[in-house]
C-alpha cells in the first residue's frame, strides 16, 4: 500500500511499489490528464510535479511517491475552471492534436511557480526536453508567455 496527495487529497494504492506511477495514475486512480507517450523518458506526455518538480511518471516508480504530493493537470484547475496557465493555451489555440498539451503544461507551471515572468528564452528551455509532433511549439511558448503576463 502507497499513500500520497494527489491534487491536494489523500489516496491509498494497492499496486507494486515498481509499477510506474503514470499507470497507477490513469489505470487505479482514474486521471485522464497524464498520458502515456513513448514509455521511455524522452517525450514529456506523461509530465506531473511531484512536490512541485516536473518529473516523468512513466519512469517514476509509485513507491517513489510514498508520502509526496502529486499534482497532475486535474489539480491545476482553479475553482472548478481552467487555471491561467490551462487558459491560455485555450486562448492561444496552443493545442493542435492535444497529445502532448498536458505535459507540457506542467512543466510550463513548475516554470512559472519558480520564475513568474520568464522570458521567452526561459520558456524554450523549460520546455525543450518536451515534444510535440505537431509543431505547435511558438503557440505554446506564446500561451506560457501570456499566462506570466497576466498572472
């Protein structure tokens, strides 16, 4: 048993203590926001903060989250409607196929929680270890860039 916060609330999972946290998030506890991209670390989809550090669930092991918090893209909501950092995007059309969105606005929030007006040159490199295949990257660094303005 492994117990943890996630996004903000108290939960107890009965899984291996080496299952990857990204499947007991989305496969036990339900969360759609984390998703599985290339299952090696290199992509950035399954992107959550664990004590508000961006790290890659799929690699993570659940029992590495024994007694952390956890926030996933669910727990970013503010009062049951899209955070500042999820509203931007949303503005900035930031999302083409939507796979890699979730990811990359995580680490975009550990960026903003360490740096709350980052330049665009800080937001590239926060998000360069994060992929899109799409090519939406300009709008994401441009929603980044508008939720520091506005926050």
């Amino acid at each position: 048993m492994v117990a943890f916060r996630l996004n903000g609330r108290e939960v107890r999972v009965e899984a291996p203590d080496a299952s990857p946290l990204l499947f007991v998030l989305a496969n036990d506890l339900g969360v759609n926001g984390v998703k599985f991209g290339c299952g090696r670390s290199q992509c950035g989809s399954c992107t959550v903060l664990v004590e508000g550090e961006p790290v890659r669930s799929c690699q993570m092991p659940l029992s590495a989250a024994s007694g952390k918090s956890v926030t996933t893209l669910e727990g970013l909501r503010e009062n049951g409607k899209p955070s500042r950092l999820q509203q931007a995007f949303i503005d900035e059309q930031a999302a083409q196929c939507g796979y890699c969105s979730a990811g990359m606005i995580m680490r975009a929030q550990a960026l903003l929680d360490r740096n709350p007006s980052p330049s665009e040159s800080d937001v590239r490199t926060a998000l360069d270890g994060n992929l899109c295949r799409c090519g939406a990257h300009n709008r994401i660094v441009r929603a980044v860039l508008r939720a520091a303005r506005e926050g």
